[in-house]
C-alpha cells in the first residue's frame, strides 16, 4: 500500500505517537472535568447544609 517497508514503519509509528498524545490529551481533560464535577458537588453539598 505504501510501496516501502520504511515509509509504513514511518507512517506506523507516527499514528501510534499520535494517538497516545490524544489520549493522553483526552484523560487529562476528562480528570480536569471528574474534579471540577466533585468540587461543585462538594460546594452544593456544603451550601446545602
């Protein structure tokens, strides 16, 4: 598909580094949103009683 051996090693490594920085990216925003969401549960939970 790609013609040379180096060219689909290439373009293989390329896609892996790739999605590991999205999801590396992915899990961070998605810890940021988790603690947010605890830290307004809290602030309701604390305004509440």
């Amino acid at each position: 598909m790609f013609g040379e051996p180096q060219a689909a090693a290439f373009y293989q490594t390329t896609y892996t580094r790739f999605l590991k920085t999205f999801y590396f990216l992915l899990s961070y925003w998605c810890k940021k949103v988790v603690l947010k969401l605890i830290g307004l549960k809290e602030t309701l939970l604390i305004h509440t009683l």
